[in-house]
C-alpha cells in the first residue's frame, strides 16, 4: 500500500504540472499525464488534504509594485522566540519566518502596503516587543527569482512544453490596487479555486469574477504558486546567504542566480550586503557545493553570511510542520493594517 505521507512518481509528475499550468484544467493535466482525468483530480484532493501539497496567489514579487517586501531579521529572547514567530507567522503580510542558525534567531520576510506601514510596525511594535532584543530590516529594491518559479522537474521535456500553452504569462502589464484585494486575498488560500466559488466569496457576479480573474492572469499581476511540503521534494535543506555585488553588476548577476534550481528567492536590498538568497539545497554539504560553483561562475559575487534553516514556520499562506507540511492557513493580505495585535481584520476567504 502507498504511504499516505509521501508523494509516488505520479503525485510528483502532477505536482510539475501544475507548477506550470496552476490552472490548467484536470483534463488537460490528464492527458498531458497519460492519466483519466477523474484519476487526477482524486490525487489532487488526496495531496493537498494531507498537507502534502498547496495552492496560493500573491502579487507578483518580481515586478515592480507599490508594495513594499521586507526582510527582518530578529534577535529574541530564548524564552520568547516560539512565541513571537508563531505571532508573526499568523499575520496575513508576512510571506515567510524562518529559524535560522546563526546571527540572528529569526529571519522573516513581511510585504507591507507601504514603507511608512512597515517601518511602523518595525520600530513602533516589533523592536518594543517584550521578546525582542534587536532588529534589522532590509527592503528589497528589485526580486530576481521568486518560488513560483522552481520546478520538481519530474515531467519530460515534452510534457513541458506541452504544458507551457496553459502557464500564465509572465509579462506584467498594468498595477494592482486595493480594488483587487478581496480577490487576491481568495485565491491565496487556494490558487484552483473555480470561477464560481471566487464570485460566491467576494460577491459578485461569475461573469464579474470571471472578468477580475483573467486581468490579474493575463495581465502577469499574480503568481499563482504550487507548493510541496519541502522533506518530499528531494532538497529537504534551507539556507540563507546574503551576498555583495558591484552595483553595475547586480542586476546581471541577480538574473543569473535566479534561474539556477537551488534558488528559491533573489533580492537586491539596502543595507551592508546588497543582495539576499534563500536557498534550497539536497545536504548541508550542498551549501558548501553551491558556493564554489557560485565563485567560479560569478567571481563578482562575494558571499558575505550563510545560515542554515532549523525550521521553516511559515512559508506564503501556510504555517509548516517539521517536516514542512501545511498544517493552517493564514490568508495573504498585504493591504490590511500591519500590528502585532489584533486591529483591523482582513478579509476571511478560507
């Protein structure tokens, strides 16, 4: 019998494939896999009730936005750090909260309505926290990679090409605005979430719906993201590095460093080190591969720090188990007011 907590070559091989057509219908997953498609849509269900595997949305980090995305890193009190990372990972603008190794307890990525929101929430909250011994915030200026961009690579190549007429596009073409919010917010609990069910949660009509849906997909303005509980994927390693590139160069070597497989997020920032990684990795000798192959191929990069993940308590719309299952939904909701207590509440679409 198969282990219900794991995923076989077929769960796997639909994993990829909705990593590139998030919305692809179960009939063309179906048939792109060589499987029914009744077969695939119970798989589906199977993986994601599990916490296996999930769905969610976001605006799109890798173009420009009026958002502001920033990185945090927190040193806390032992006795407080549990609790503070689980306060902070129930908020609906933090994307990420990481354990991390060294440095610092706490490395968490926060996507604020506005710089005036995050230094705010940083200064007047955060730093005052009982927890709380110190802070440190870099803002990202440009992402050159973003984790709705990695791949399990268990198609073939045909498959993937097949499959690539139904990814969304890329090109970014208009902005988002609060008028998208209460959409946005629907699908970061379930990227597949159908036309229908999108129009019963935000009130209006399925032809309405529809029209919303299609500008933010066609017009680039959403990342709709499948993501796997990480100790399934064969790269069951998390590590950040932070790195420093002539200025001239960033741009170039952050487009390189986005397209190798162990990137999972790419950001030029300010502050001491002007470029940030967060990478996934096979073994923590990895850590040590990637970086030789990184100062042979980009000898202008100079890594600065590493950490290694201890654990990974949220990532996107989802708090994480040990092993990196979904276990709660927060949904994503960077427009709400940014506070450690509970002030205004965000739309609940779960």
């Amino acid at each position: 019998m198969q282990d219900s907590s794991n995923l076989d070559e077929l769960d796997l091989a639909l994993v990829n494939a909705v990593q590139i057509a998030p919305r692809g219908s179960w009939q063309v997953l179906g048939a792109v896999l060589g499987v029914d498609p009744s077969t695939v849509a119970r798989r589906w269900q199977r993986i994601t009730e599990q916490g296996l595997v999930w769905m969610t949305a976001y605006a799109r980090l890798t173009a420009p936005s009026a958002h502001v995305l920033g990185c945090v890193e927190i040193d806390c009190l032992p006795a407080e750090r549990d609790g503070l990372a689980m306060l902070l990972a129930r908020l609906p603008q933090v994307v990420s909260v990481h354990h991390v190794g060294s440095g610092r307890d706490l490395f968490v990525i926060i996507n604020a309505r506005s710089l005036p929101a995050l230094s705010r929430f940083v200064l007047d909250e955060l730093s005052h926290h009982p927890g709380v011994r110190r802070t440190s915030v870099h803002t990202a200026t440009t992402v050159y990679g973003e984790g709705a961009h990695w791949r399990l690579n268990a198609l073939t190549p045909a498959q993937r090409a097949e499959l690539a007429d139904h990814a969304p596009p890329r090109a970014r073409q208009g902005v988002l605005t609060e008028q998208d919010r209460d959409l946005l917010v629907a699908l970061s609990v379930d990227g597949r979430r159908s036309v229908a069910e999108l129009a019963a949660l935000t009130g209006t009509s399925v032809s309405t719906a529809r029209r919303r849906l299609v500008r933010l997909v066609d017009h680039g303005l959403v990342s709709i993201r499948c993501e796997v509980a990480q100790s399934l994927t064969g790269w069951p390693i998390s590590a950040i590095f932070w790195a420093n590139v002539p200025p001239d160069e960033l741009a170039a070597v952050g487009r390189t460093l986005a397209k190798l497989p162990e990137i999972r997020f790419c950001a030029a920032v300010t502050g001491r080190h002007n470029l940030v990684m967060i990478v996934w990795l096979r073994s923590t000798e990895d850590s040590q591969h990637l970086e030789e192959r990184l100062a042979a191929r980009l000898p202008s990069l100079s890594l600065a720090e590493r950490a290694i993940t201890l654990h990974q308590l949220k990532r996107q719309s989802r708090l994480l188990d040990d092993l990196g299952r979904s276990t709660e939904v927060v949904p994503t909701d960077p427009w709400s007011d940014l506070h450690l207590g509970p002030r205004e509440r965000s739309p609940n679409f779960a």
